[in-house]
C-alpha cells in the first residue's frame, strides 16, 4: 500500500502556470484513506524546494527518537534571516502537536504548495509564513488504524497524541522538558517572533454540523487588549471570511456545557498556559487554536483546515499594521510591569464568563445511554437543532496578588536554563546584600493525587511575610519589566497555577532531610526598585 501510495505522489504531481511541478499530498494521492508518514512529509517539503526558489527550510529541533522537525519559511523575497523579514508580518502554522490529529499536516503542506505555484500572489509578497507540518514525528510513525477508532477516517489510520518521551506536547509550554516545545520556543518564537501563531487540532467533544472550530488565546494574565481584539474583531472576521469567501461552515471552538440542556451555554477549552494557544498569548502575541470536528469527513476536515489557514493569512495581510501597533503597546505594557506607581495585577484563580456575544452553534440532539461502566454517555442522533447560546470563553480573576518589581530567585541550574530557553532576562547578583523582601512560608504543601505528564503537580498553601533576608551570588534578579514580563511573573509566582512550584521545580529546597517543618520557597518577591543591586547580565 505504502509503496502504491508514493508511486501515486508522483504520477499525480500538479503542473503550475508559471512550468513547475508539484507534489500532492499522501492525503490527496490516496482519495483521503491515508495520511503522511514522516517520511512522506520530508519527501514532499525536498520536492517543493526543487519546484520553488520561495520556499527554504530551517530545523526546529530533533525528536527524542532522532528526526529533525522541519520549519518551513515561505515568502516572496524569501528571507534568510529574521532581520530580512522587514515590514512583513510573521505568520506560523503549527501542526501535528498532537499525531493523531493529522488535518493540519495535510492542509498546510497543501497551502504551502498552492502558495508557491503563483509566485506573485500578494500574500507572498506581503507575508514571512512558518509552517511546521510535524511537530510529532515521533508519535507520527506510530500509524495504526487502532488510533482515534471514532474518529472519522482517514482509514488507513493516524498517529499517537504522546512524543517519544510519552509526554503530550500541548502541556509542555510553561515546563519545557521537549525538545520539540523547547525548539518551538528557542527557534521559531524567540528567533522569529511571529505575530499571529495558529496550533492545528481535532476535537474530541460535543456533536454539532461545523467542520472547523477555532477559538483565540484566553487566559487572563495576558493582555487583555489583545484577547479582547481577538475576540471582538479578528476572529468574528475569519469566521466570515471561512462562511463568505470559502463557504465553510464554523464555528468557535467548545462544548456544551449540559448535554441535556444546551441553554445552559458552550464553554472554551482550559486557560492555563501550559497550553500552546495560551502560552503565546502570555507573550504578547495572537494566538489561535484550531479544533477540526471529529466526526466530520477527513476529506472535508483537511479542506477547512486548509480555509481556515487561508482566512488568518487574509486578515494578517489586510491589518498588519493595526496589528503590529497593537502587539507593540502590548510589549510596552509589559515593560512597565511591576512599575510601584501602577496597579499591576497578578490572576492568582479565574472562573469564565460569557462574551459579550451568543454563539450560533448548528447542533445534533444527543441521546443518553449507559455505557458499559455504568456510566451515562450521550451519543448523536440524526435530529438537527440549531441554538443560539453564551459562549463562555472570557476569563477574569476572582483572587489576585500584586505583581512585584522583581523576584529574587536561587541560582538553580534546571531553573536557569528554563528561564534561557524561554528568552526571560535576568540578572545575577554580584555581592552578599540584605534586602527587604515578600517571602513566601509555607504551611502545607499536597501533590495531586494522579500523575500528570510525570508530575505529581503541588497545591501550595501558605502566605507572605516581609522580612530581611540576606543573598548572595547564588541568586538571581527576575524583573518583572520586560517583554516577557507577564511569562516570568506566571512561572515564578509561588502560587501560580502553572509555574515552577507547580511542576516540582523547586521540590529539593522546600523541606529539610529530617524533619516536618518547611523551608521558605527560594523566591522572594522585591516590592520596589529603589534599592542599589549590583548584578550582572549573562
């Protein structure tokens, strides 16, 4: 099959007006039964090369089990480095975070090609597009039609969700023990800082007629700005453009919230950042998260996907200046974080509201039953139902924390190059000072009670004190001013849902070798920034 299937790539390879010759896609040659291998993806991307002078490839990183991940840089003057991109605006397509969820492979190699057949498309001229088309090599090779049986083709069978550390990737962002989220970071966020990223995905939940779903970064600790520019402006807009221009039912990306009573609302996915989507909104940058809906047809899943990634790239032609200005308030904001005459507010907890607006979702009646288990599931019925309900995407906090000056942390090697690979500045002290400061006393601290991702995740209970503690070069200085200012308040903050307490970065100096008592947490909040320090910037 394999062999018959890579035959039929080249048989079938498409000829441009301007004489070049083509690949289709192991999606396309196979009437959509199959899917890429990573051996197929590679092949394809050296066969694009040889078609187009427009296209170059970097690498992201290489997966646990030793296959480079392609980046592939797309644009008309092609760029050979970030500083060649000029005014042009960055786009990055994500795809295949997840194996088993394999639209986005298909449908962004796809775009890519079509771009490249008209060298004078505007897009081209007007924007630097990064494609990564397998972000899970590893998970990709493990193809069996085993995976995702509910899933609506292609039959031949899809990938893994797990990398080859059998960790998932969209809950690696904040953590960072991938290579291939540490490469996605290192090498495509810092080294090309796009403007607008989007993470291909397949849903797993609620029943409804819309091929495509997508929905936009939401957790509160980024800016509010951007999150509500997304919400009020940009994906209202793609969400016409997928209806108007390309004729592709959609919708935003969630479930219902009570499938027995769909009045009840539809609800968004998780905000935390550990979540990809989340994570780049943290960063001041837009951030979408696409869900292909399971049950649809593969053929039409790709197809949307591949709408879907033609409407964002419209909208970041025709408003790249509006937001490049919007995304440069944002950083500046950051840079006056934990300023002493602004209130700058840390979401310690949050709960989501509604939007502004109800959402129209083209729903199925679902039936309940119980299942095997003993437990009520719900499964889809052929009545249609069309509801107009709230859509509960905003997150606001419901307890906060100021956001310091800075934070005075141990020189820990693990958490140094943590704060490296996600581009956070600091400093390292140079001489043994006493310094008031916010320390943090614990009075108990519980590990969740399942594994996740190989943590047994802290709760953390406990509170401030201020007092005089004395450092000396074994300790950094973390302002919370600077670009990623909001990332490195979310990571260092004691009683951050996501950060370095959370995922046990700390454990080894919270308790002693004998003993009940706890030490403080090694992260002292410094309250002003009046104080002389002497440091150094590595």
């Amino acid at each position: 099959m394999k062999k018959f299937i890579i035959i039929s790539i080249f048989a079938a390879m498409q000829h441009s007006s301007f004489g070049q010759y083509f690949p289709v896609t192991i999606a396309e040659a196979s009437n959509y039964q199959s899917t890429s291998t990573y051996k197929d993806v590679m092949q394809y991307i050296d066969m694009l090369q040889k078609a187009s002078k427009l296209v170059r490839v970097e690498t992201i990183a290489t997966s646990t089990e030793g296959r480079e991940i392609p980046l592939l840089i797309v644009a008309n003057p092609l760029p050979k480095k970030p500083s060649d991109v000029g005014n042009r605006i960055v786009v990055y397509i994500q795809a295949n975070i997840h194996a088993g969820e394999v639209e986005g492979k298909e449908a962004s190699l796809m775009f890519v090609r079509d771009l490249l057949k008209n060298p004078k498309n505007p897009l081209l001229k007007d924007i630097v597009l990064l494609v990564c088309p397998i972000l899970n090599p590893d998970g990709n090779e493990r193809i069996s039609p085993e995976n995702r049986p509910w899933q609506n083709g292609p039959i031949n069978g899809v990938g893994v969700r797990h990398n080859g550390q059998m960790l998932d990737l969209n809950r690696d962002a904040m953590k960072l023990e991938s290579p291939e989220m540490i490469g996605v970071v290192k090498n495509v966020l810092n080294r090309w800082d796009p403007a607008i990223v989007m993470d291909c995905h397949t849903t797993n939940g609620s029943y409804h007629q819309e091929p495509v779903t997508f929905t936009w970064m939401m957790n509160p600790n980024g800016s509010r700005k951007l999150i509500n520019y997304m919400r009020d402006k940009m994906m209202p807009w793609v969400s016409n453009q997928l209806s108007a221009k390309y004729k592709t039912l959609n919708c935003f990306y969630g479930e219902f919230i009570d499938q027995r009573d769909y009045e009840k609302g539809w609800i968004s996915y998780a905000s935390e950042p550990r979540y990809f989507t989340n994570y780049v909104g943290l960063r001041n940058r837009l951030s979408i998260l696409n869900e292909n809906y399971v049950y649809a047809p593969f053929n039409e899943r790709v197809q949307g996907c591949y709408n879907l990634i033609s409407s964002v790239c419209d909208y970041a032609r025709e408003n790249a200046m509006e937001i490049k200005k919007l995304l440069n308030e944002a950083d500046n904001e950051s840079k006056q974080l934990g300023n002493p005459l602004k209130k700058h507010e840390f979401a310690l907890t949050y709960k989501a509201e509604p939007t502004p607006n109800y959402v129209t979702i083209l729903s199925y009646e679902a039936e309940p039953y119980t299942d095997e288990n003993g437990r009520e599931r719900f499964r889809k019925t052929d009545r249609k139902k069309t509801v107009t309900i709230p859509y509960y995407a905003d997150y606001y906090a419901t307890q906060t924390t100021s956001i310091p000056y800075g934070y005075i942390i141990r020189k820990d090697i693990q958490v140094v190059n943590l704060l490296k690979s996600h581009g956070i500045k600091y400093e390292m002290l140079t001489d043994t000072v006493t310094l008031n400061v916010e320390q943090f006393n614990i009075d108990s601290l519980k590990p969740s009670h399942r594994l996740n991702q190989g943590h047994y995740n802290n709760n953390i209970y406990g509170s401030f004190t201020n007092t005089n503690v004395r450092f000396d070069s074994q300790y950094l200085l973390v302002k919370t001013s600077q670009k990623l200012g909001r990332l490195a308040t979310y990571l260092l903050e004691p009683k951050s849902d996501d950060g370095l307490i959370y995922w046990n970065f700390w454990d080894r100096y919270l308790v002693p070798q004998w003993g009940r008592r706890y030490y403080p947490v090694p992260v002292y909040r410094l309250k002003k920034g009046s104080i002389k320090l002497r440091t150094v910037t590595p």
